[in-house]
C-alpha cells in the first residue's frame, strides 16, 4: 500500500493560507469580462460584480429562476488566476485533518518563478518541492440544496482515525458557492447564524472528537445564490453580513433574443426571421409567461430531440416551436 503523505502542522498551513490571501489577487475589469464572454448579461452587472468579487466580502445573487445564478458565481472562480499551494493533509493536536480533494482542488503542474511576481510570492521559499504540498488553482466549492450544519462541521472516520475536511476549509482560498440558498432542509436563518463569526471575523471554529476546539482560517469568497426574496431569508440585523446583494434580473427580450441566436448557432441551425417574433407574441405576450435565459435552450433542444425522431433535418419553424414551448411550461 502506498504511503499517504505526511501531515503539514497547522501553524505551518495558517502561515502559508495567509501568504496566499485572495484578497492579494485582484482581479480586474478585463479579467471579469472574459471569463463571462459566454453569457449575456445586463447591462452594468459585470461593473456591480466587479467591486464585490475584489472586497472578499460576502455576495448575495438574488432572482427570478433560471437567469444565470450559478454560472455567474462559478464563473467568478475562473477570473482569478493565482495559483496558491494546499497540503494534503493537516495535523492539529495529534490530530489529521484529510484537506486534498481532488474532486475540487484543481492541480497544476507549472512551478511558480520568480519571471511571475504574482505566482512567485505564493512560494514558500525553502519548501518549493516539498512533497506534503500541491499547487493548484483557487478552488471553486459549490453545494446547493443538500446543504446541512453538519457539513460545515469535520467529519470523523473511526476506521481510518482521522477527519475529513468541511466543504468551507477545503474552499480557503478560492470561492465557496452556496447554490439555491433557502432550499435546504435547514432554515437559512440558521446557516446563516452559523456563518456571523466567520463572515465578520475571517476566522471560523472546529470542534475535534477529543472536545478541543479550535480556530482556523477562513479566508475565501463566499456566494450565496437564491430564487428567494432577499427579505424573506432571514433578519435584517443578520442579512447584512451579506455586504453585496445583486439582483440577477430576467432578461430583456433583446437579451433572450442573444441567447436564442447563441444557442441556434452553437447548434447551427439557422433561425427564420419570422421564428423570434412569433415566440414573443404567441407564447410569452399572450400567455403572459415571463422571459427566462435558460428557455433559448431548452426549446432549442426539444426541436433538435423532435426533428431527430421523425428523421428529417434539424430546422426551425413554428409548429415545432409550438410544441417545445407546450413542453417547457404547463399553463
């Protein structure tokens, strides 16, 4: 059986999150921008967005279903570029604390030099090949619905005699998003409670089996995303720990209009001039159903699904987009 790597000591990994600090990153307009190039969004989000991603503060992303929530805030990982060193594994109080997961730690393989001031500084400087530490991008930690308390907590393995990392530590650096925030089996106003010291303090608290308690870290840009009206999650004393609250709004028919042309081309199938303007009247005007980004592909795809079954060329018109349009909303 191949040897695990040793522990890092606790004193020695508080050290190095502090050197790579996401707050040392910043990440400009341009940045922002590419890494969004993919989504139409409204006018002055990316500008909003911006300011917020830089702060390391807290953001709330807010609106109607479907309009791009989750891209938005998975997208902003990719917009740092650092690359920052993890260990394996962390020893506290006799104690070892599994963090490397490869299911959301991302390595790279290039080493950081001194020709790169924004990677170079990230290097421990006798410690450059010590093989208790990998390189890897900011992680990007994303958990929705199945959410619960007991995740932010570590997790023992009696058999193996050590813990795994929460989701949150595993997230230092990086950015960890909180998806459909209000749908968890637990009330939002208690995650967010559980998250006052952390958000306020930039330090959170673990709890070993032995009772001994202690602080780590918490250093990483946390998005919350929710369908839910800001003011129906929790208290006004406790929403403001969340410091940006954007609205992601549905998008102007010009937008949709982006997203069905973007799609039908990815797809190429040409779209007939008459296809979006009898869209707009006969099922979003006259059934009064309101514009969602993530319609353009669902009912692009339900035509593609529909031509490829009855074997004829994938193509637009309008009783095959009467159809979709029956399959995407019951009325």
């Amino acid at each position: 059986m191949q040897a695990r790597p040793a522990p890092v000591p606790f004193e020695a990994f508080c050290a190095q999150i502090e050197k790579q600090n996401i707050l040392n990153e910043r990440v400009n307009q341009t940045a922002l921008s590419k890494c969004f190039s993919d989504l139409v969004l409204p006018d002055g989000l990316v500008h909003r967005l911006g300011p917020a991603v830089n702060s390391g503060r807290s953001i709330l992303l807010y609106g109607p279903p479907g309009n791009g929530k989750s891209c938005i805030a998975e997208a902003v990982g990719e917009a740092f570029q650092q690359t920052i060193c993890i260990p394996y594994c962390i020893e506290i109080d006799g104690q070892i604390i599994n963090f490397y997961d490869e299911s959301v730690h991302r390595l790279v393989s290039e080493p950081a030099t001194s020709s790169d001031p924004s990677r170079a500084s990230l290097l421990r400087p006798t410690e450059s090949m010590d093989p208790r530490w990998v390189r890897c991008r900011r992680p990007v930690v994303t958990t929705g619905g199945e959410l619960t308390l007991g995740m932010l907590d570590l997790t023992y393995n009696t058999n193996a005699k050590f813990y795994e990392a929460p989701l949150q530590l595993k997230a230092t650096g990086g950015i960890f998003v909180i998806d459909d925030f209000g749908r968890q089996q637990t009330e939002p106003q208690d995650i967010l409670n559980r998250w006052i010291i952390p958000l306020e303090r930039g330090q959170d608290y673990l709890t070993l089996h032995t009772g001994k308690k202690f602080p780590v870290p918490f250093n990483e840009l946390v998005v919350f995303s929710t369908n839910i009206a800001p003011g129906e999650l929790a208290d006004e004393a406790t929403m403001r720990r969340l410091y940006y609250k954007i609205e992601i709004p549905i998008p102007t028919q010009d937008d949709y209009a982006q997203i069905f042309m973007n799609i039908c081309r990815q797809h190429k199938i040409d779209v007939p001039a008459d296809i979006l303007p009898y869209l707009f009247e006969s099922f979003y005007s006259k059934k009064d159903i309101p514009l969602a980004g993530y319609h353009p592909k669902y009912i692009v795809e339900q035509v593609i699904a529909m031509c490829e079954y009855h074997d004829i060329p994938v193509h637009l018109d309008r009783d095959l987009l009467r159809i979709a349009c029956y399959n995407l909303y019951a009325t």
